[in-house]
C-alpha cells in the first residue's frame, strides 16, 4: 500500500512540475519576460506556432515583435491539460484561449490547443516539442476597461510587459485606502 501511495505521489509532483513549466510559457509570453518563456523548453526544442517553425529562442524573437507592434497587451490563458507520464517522457494537451488588446484597441480573441512532449532532464521537466493547434478565433466588440474612472485604481500598479508589473511584486502590498461603494451609497 505505502509503495502505491509513494508511486502515486510522485507521479502528483511530476504534473505539478509540468503545470508549472506550462504556466512559465505564458507568463514569458505576457510579461515580455525572455528568461521565464525560455525556461520551459530544453534548449534543443523544437516548436510549431502558426507559420513558424523552430527553436524556442527563435519563436521568441519572431513572436514579440510582432506581439509588441500589434498588441498592447496579450493573455495566454490556458485551460484544462491531461498529462500522459511514461518515465522520463511525458505528452500533454492544454487546451488554451489567447486573448490580444491591440493597438487601436480592438481585440483578438483566439482558441486552440498546446500540444506538447516534455522530458525530464536532470531532474527538470520542460518542453521539448510543441505544436499549437489554432481552432477557432474571433474579433469582438471592445468595451471600455472596468473601474478605468476610479482615482486610485493604479496605485497597486498597472498591467504591464516588464518587471513592472504587479505581479513581480514581493511581498504583494496594498497601497490603496479601504473603501466599500455600497456604503457610500447610501
């Protein structure tokens, strides 16, 4: 019983580990952050997105100039993943939806799955083949940012591409005076 619970277990930190590595691919992509998107794939990757072909240092440079020239900002938001583990090789599929704020703030809303073999490298699960599978996308009607009008609304910082952003905060603080809308309406 306690080797199937130790077996089990170990396969539970294997996702957890490959979640992870996936997470790190949009995360990169989103905050424009090249060490992060680069350390979920294996040096010698190879990748297939759209009309590129090749490494993911490659993939890199093709995709944020043009990310950075036609969006303001980009979410890589990824979805269910089933996660097959065969040793040290394990082949996942990520279903995700890609959602751009471009320039003239239209958006781009887009949807598919990440196909991926990630392996285990001394002791370190990344990708090591990817292909994307676009499936769907659409142009929908924009509608002003929520909140936009409150005062101090950026005091906890604005959405950025760089270390800027809010999320490289540690630790996390709240720089903004308690409020409750429902009480002052009363």
């Amino acid at each position: 019983m306690a080797s199937d619970r130790e077996s089990r277990l170990g396969e539970l930190l294997d996702k957890q580990d490959i979640m992870e590595c996936l997470v790190r691919f949009s995360r990169g992509m989103d905050r424009f952050d090249r060490d992060i998107y680069l350390s979920a794939f294996h040096e010698d990757a190879e990748t297939a997105a759209g009309p590129f072909v090749g490494s993911a240092a490659d993939c890199w440079d093709w995709a944020i100039p043009m990310h950075e020239a036609g969006q303001i900002l980009t979410h890589h938001a990824l979805l269910q993943t089933t996660i097959d583990l065969d040793g040290d090789t394990a082949h996942t599929e990520t279903y995700y939806q890609f959602t751009g704020r471009n320039r003239d703030e239209s958006l781009w809303v887009a949807g598919g799955r990440y196909i991926d073999r990630l392996e285990r490298r001394d002791g370190q699960w990344k990708i090591a083949l990817r292909t994307n599978v676009i499936e769907w996308g659409f142009v929908p009607q924009p509608m002003p940012i929520p909140f936009a009008d409150v005062p101090d609304i950026a005091l906890n910082g604005v959405s950025s591409r760089n270390a800027e952003d809010p999320s490289y905060q540690a630790p996390l603080v709240n720089r903004r005076a308690p409020r409750n809308p429902a009480r002052e309406q009363g």
